[in-house]
C-alpha cells in the first residue's frame, strides 16, 4: 500500500536534519557533465528524483554511485550519449537542465519534453530563447526538443557569451543558462536571473570547476567563459522546504523542534510569516529552534507566493494547512503557477474550511480536522497532508506516498523520531 499512515497526538520534540537541498542536488549533478572526470557531491539526500537523475545521466553513458550514506560519485566520460530519454524525464522535470551542459560541451542535445508535479502547465520557451540567444537553435518534433550549435566558424562548436533578460525570475532557466554560458566564448550578462540559494550554490560549484560566475544570489549574473573545466568536490546546501516543513509540524502539533542543519537566511520571509502565526523561531548553535506551546492556538495571516526572497510556491501547502487550524481567517494568493490549488479538496474532506477562486484561497481556520482517506497530487502536497493528519482527530490515511518520495528522506522516520505518529506500511 503505497501511504502514510497518521494518528494525532501531543506534542512533538527532538532534533532533525533536512538534509541536502533536492532543488539544488538535481543540478549540480547535471553541471558534471560539463567536466570529463570525477566529481563527487556530499550531503545528497536519497530521494526518488535523485535515483531518476541518476538513471538519466547513466543513459547519457555516466556512471553515479553512492560511495557513502550522503555522498555521490558521478564518472563522466570524454563522450557521452548526448540525450535525455523519454521515458525518464516524463517522470521529473528539473531533468530539462541537462539542456544547457549538453549544448555547452557537446554541441548538441535531445531532450524530451518534461514532465513532474501535476500542478499546471510550465513551458520551457524561456529556456529556448535564452540559449537561443547564445547561439543555439531548436527543432521540437515528436515529443522532443533537439537543440545544435553552429560550429562553421570555429573548431568546434561553442556558444557565444551575450545579454540575456529573462522574463521572468525562473529558477530553472536560470540554471539552464548559468550552465550554457560558462563554456560560452566571451561574457554573458543574465538579467532578472532567478535568486535563490539553490542558485548561488551551483555558481559555487561552478566556480570550484573553474568557471567565473560572479554576482550568484542577484538578479544580475555575470559570466566569463572558460575553455573548459575539472571535475571537484562540492557538499549540498541544506534543503530549505524540507526545513519548512519540519517547522510547519512544530507549528501544528506543537512542541519544541530543533533542525540542526537548517538556514534562516534561506528563508527569511517564511520565518517572519511563521512568527507572526505564533511559533517562536530562533537561531541557535545546534541549528534553528522552533517553539509552539499546544495550549496556544496559532493566528491567521495572509501569505502570497512570490520569487525568492519571497515566499516561496513550494511553502503553500505548508502554510494553507497551518492556516485550516489557526484562529481567523488568511487569504492565500499564487502568484506564481496556476493549478496548485488541487490539494485543497483532500483538506476539505478533513474538515478543513478553504474557499479556492483563480488564484486565491480564503481559509477559515477550524479548532481540529478530522482524520480522513486523501491522496497526495505532489510532493508538497503529500507532505502536507501528513502534517495535516497530525491535527486530525482519528486516524488519516496518504495515498500515493510516492509523490512524497521524490523530496522527503525517511519522512515517516523522521517525524517519528520527533514523537509523531506516522508509519509508512511496507
């Protein structure tokens, strides 16, 4: 039976860790490809997107293996197969960004049309213009995309630096392009480039390769191509929605938490929203410590999903299920993807008091909900679900617990280890 299993109880407390970041892993392992060699990553969580990143690469001829419990060592050949096969990137689509590493040392690319979370339509146009930009061209046919690089007028094909202005702060675009342009010939300059620490932990390791990337972490990157770069070694930044979600359960069951790996510059205006709901946060020398008494009841706000510093679209399901128990109402606004609101119906049946409209949902905070069967549509969602089923009276039943595999260690574990009652059913 593919689920979790919750039953409400007191409070929660212990330590945890996030572990690393899944946004920020899934690139850097597709960043290898810019390098013959080994390079090895620490701090990689074992999770489904990971194995399927994996198994992507090893189409394309590279060889990953887990050389630890947290570190990856990724062999890349001279030459590899210089395409993303269907079948897997249908199943995640941050595998799009081999896209740019391809382009960038082989001069060539076949990608499928990606795939992921069911929470709307996201083309990747952005992605094209922007390489396009740098001197690739695109046929999209059959389900793919098959990107090439001139190369009449030098030895071997290679893009050339440029001005490139997103049209939005895209965090995949960003990295797609990030990667193209450190083999590119000159400079690029990328606007409205995304800002988030995934971003400025690629341009680390990017850097530690040998490439010149300077300005990661604004919206104004700034890069110098090289000739070529080396394989290293590079240890994952924490992963900040995984650290969310620990707090929201703090939040919700009540206890005191401490997750000793997370960041609070990492998220910063989620902590702020966190705080003014009533959960104590601070940064202490074991790692951020979150408190919530059980016997206070947590207080509405309003939240609006934004490009980072912002809040982010990941940390809305977190924050929707805080908001099912907390005293008033809060107006939740999605600025940034359509569909993301399909969770919404399974806290419903909970009890959950939640008006959807386009891109906003009222929520009506109720003093419990009630356990209940629901399925999990994404990652988040899932997780949050669970969390949920730890204000439920009764016992409430995940289905589809694999959504939350993709992004979530030994979820079930974990929150175990802080007191909860949660069992995932071999």
């Amino acid at each position: 039976m593919d689920r979790f299993v919750v039953n409400s109880n007191g409070p929660l407390s212990g330590t945890v860790r996030a572990g690393g970041a899944k946004n920020s892993v899934l690139k850097l392992m597709a960043a290898c490809l810019l390098a013959e060699g080994r390079h090895v990553l620490v701090n990689v969580p074992r999770i489904t997107d990971v194995e399927i990143m994996a198994e992507v690469l090893a189409a394309m001829g590279v060889t990953v293996t887990w050389e630890g419990p947290d570190e990856l060592a990724i062999e890349v050949p001279a030459d590899v197969v210089p395409e993303a096969p269907y079948d897997l990137v249908e199943k995640m689509r941050a595998s799009v960004v081999v896209l740019g590493p391809l382009l960038a040392r082989h001069g060539r690319a076949k990608v499928s049309m990606p795939g992921g979370d069911d929470f709307g339509h996201r083309p990747i146009n952005m992605h094209l213009n922007a390489l396009e930009a740098l001197g690739a061209t695109f046929e999209t046919s059959h389900g793919y995309v098959e990107g090439r690089v001139d190369s009449s007028v030098m030895s071997r094909p290679r893009l050339l630096g440029t001005h490139v202005v997103l049209e939005y702060p895209s965090h995949t675009a960003t990295d797609n392009v990030l990667m193209a342009a450190v083999l590119a010939k000159g400079t690029t300059v990328i606007e409205n480039a995304a800002r988030e620490p995934e971003i400025a932990d690629l341009a680390n390791y990017l850097n530690t390769m040998g490439a010149r990337v300077s300005g990661a972490g604004t919206s104004r990157l700034v890069v110098e191509g090289v000739d070529e770069l080396r394989p290293g070694r590079h240890t994952v930044i924490p992963d900040r929605v995984v650290a969310a979600t620990f707090l929201a359960a703090t939040g919700l069951a009540g206890g005191d938490v401490v997750i000793e790996d997370a960041r609070a510059d990492h998220m910063d205006m989620l902590l702020r929203k966190l705080t003014a709901m009533g959960i104590t946060i601070a940064q202490e020398p074991e790692g951020l410590r979150a408190v919530r008494e059980p016997s206070h009841r947590l207080t509405s706000v309003d939240v609006a999903t934004l490009p980072f510093p912002g809040v982010a679209t990941d940390y809305k399901p977190l924050m929707v299920t805080l908001l099912t128990v907390a005293d008033g109402v809060g107006i939740v606004t999605e600025n940034l993807f359509t569909g993301r609101f399909r969770y919404v119906d399974e806290l419903r049946r909970m009890g959950a008091d939640i008006r959807t409209e386009g891109h906003h949902a009222v929520v009506r905070g109720v003093p419990r909900l009630s356990g209940a069967p629901v399925r999990s549509s994404d990652i988040r969602a899932g997780a949050a679900l669970v969390l949920a089923g730890l204000v439920a009276e009764g016992r409430t039943e995940v289905y589809d617990a694999h959504h939350v595999d993709r992004g979530y260690e030994d979820f079930a574990g974990k929150l175990a280890h802080l007191g909860a009652r949660v069992e995932r059913p071999a």
